[in-house]
C-alpha cells in the first residue's frame, strides 16, 4: 500500500492572526484562502512539501454540530486541549531561537522527554498546541 498524509484539518477563529503564525512565524506558504458564508478556510503548507497540506478552518463549521457542541468547542480552544500538530525539525534549537524572534506563544523549551523525543511547544493564535520534535 502507497498512503501518505495529504490533508490536515486544525481549527482557527481569526483569519489574519492564523495566516500571521503560519505564514509570517513558520514559513508556511499560503495554497488556498477560501471564503463562504462569512467564514474562512486556508490552506497552507511548508514550501518543500507540495503534497501536505494543513486547512485551517472555522471551528465546528459541521452543519450538524450543535450550539452546545459548539461552545464545549470553542472552551476547549481556549484552552489548547481541542487540537494539535507535531512537526519535525533536524534543529530544534535553531528553529525554536528563530521562533521565538519571531514572536511566537511558548509553552515549552526543547526538552528532552522520558519517552524518547527531545521536543519544544508553541501554541498558535486559536490555542493549538504545536509541538517540534528533533528528528536525530
């Protein structure tokens, strides 16, 4: 079997502060900045990697999602507990001092972990966690 990760989905609720993290303090290119009903989607993703891509959408666009859904949503977005990524860098604490110049939330240095990885934390502007592993 040949799969791999295309399409990611994290949620945002302002536009311009998730193109800011993404494109300006990561590097991300912008793909697609689609607009319906008074809400966005975009899609970005790192440069080099055309076939992955990460849509960051407005939280509980579902149709079939109710208010109450909506709300514990929403809470839990608040809180960084909705939603995460894990990203790789063979720098982790290059990547983390250019972060950080660059403005971005930490939640954690680079650390080394008992399970193994030796990681560093930021949190985007809806509250995501996204963590940067070292690849060794």
């Amino acid at each position: 079997m040949d799969i791999t990760i295309h399409t990611t989905f994290l949620p945002h609720h302002d536009a311009d502060a998730s193109l800011a993290f993404y494109r300006d303090i990561l590097g991300f290119e912008v793909r697609k900045d689609v607009g319906y009903g008074g809400l966005h989607w975009i899609t970005v993703g790192p440069v080099d990697q055309p076939g992955t891509c990460i849509v960051l959408e407005p939280p509980a666009a579902d149709p079939g999602i109710t208010d109450d859904e909506r709300r514990t949503l929403t809470e839990m977005m608040a809180k960084g507990t909705y939603a995460r990524l894990v990203l790789a860098t063979a720098d982790l604490d290059g990547t983390f001092e250019q972060l950080v110049a660059k403005g971005a939330e930490v939640v954690q240095e680079p650390t080394d972990q008992p399970y193994g990885v030796r990681d560093c934390a930021f949190r985007d502007p809806a509250g995501n966690l996204i963590r940067i592993n070292e690849v060794r």
